[in-house]
C-alpha cells in the first residue's frame, strides 16, 4: 500500500524556544505532515468516516499544540507524530516541522522525522 493523505502548509502557532524572547509569545510554525493510510474503504464508500480526515488531524494538531510549552522542535515533531499514528490509525508519518521566524537570515529552521512504516 502506497496510499498518502497530506497536509502542507499547516501554520499553527505556538509557545516553542529555548531562549528567553521565545518564552513570552507564541510564534508561528508550519506543518508538511505526510500520512500512509490505505484509502481504498474510504475510496469504495464515499464516506468520510472511512477516510483519514485531514480536517481533524489539523484540529487536534492545533488542540494538542495549544496546551504545550516544549523547549525544543524536537520533541514537538516527535508528539505530533506519536498523536497521527496512535489516534487516527495512519501506518507512517512523515512530518516538517518549520519555525519560520526563528533565524532573520533564514527562511526556516526545524526539523524533519519519520515514524511507523513508508514501505
């Protein structure tokens, strides 16, 4: 099975930093999050039900991260991922995550991982 369900471009915003200026304001993140799922019930069914729901992902990401205050990106991504595998029953994820306004000379920093199965 090859199937992704995908969302790009997720910008959530979040207390996230390791250094004093980050501590007091939210900042704003952005999501490339990558999900194997076999879409073929959904796909036979027509039904959302049967079908990873990208719109509920992005709401519970969105939940999740409003309640967190983590010190690195790090263990963010790691959550997030933790959170699409074990709740919306995605096989893998491949998620990016993007601190755009973390460095003045850099589009973005962050980091990438990859959980569960891509194969």
């Amino acid at each position: 099975m090859t199937d992704i369900v995908f969302i790009e471009g997720l910008r959530i915003d979040a207390l996230i930093g390791v250094h004093a200026r980050e501590r007091h304001t939210p900042q704003p993140l952005l999501f490339d999050i990558h999900m194997r799922f076999d879409n073929r019930i959904a796909a036979t069914s027509d039904t959302l039900a049967d079908a990873l729901d990208y719109e509920a992902v992005s709401a519970r990401l969105a939940g999740y991260i409003a309640q967190t205050d983590f010190m690195l990106v790090e263990t963010l991504a790691e959550c997030c991922a933790d959170l699409i595998l074990t709740e919306f029953g995605a096989k893998g994820v491949r998620l990016k995550l993007a601190k755009p306004d973390a460095l003045a000379n850099a589009a973005a920093v962050g980091v990438q991982i990859e959980r569960g199965s891509f194969s």
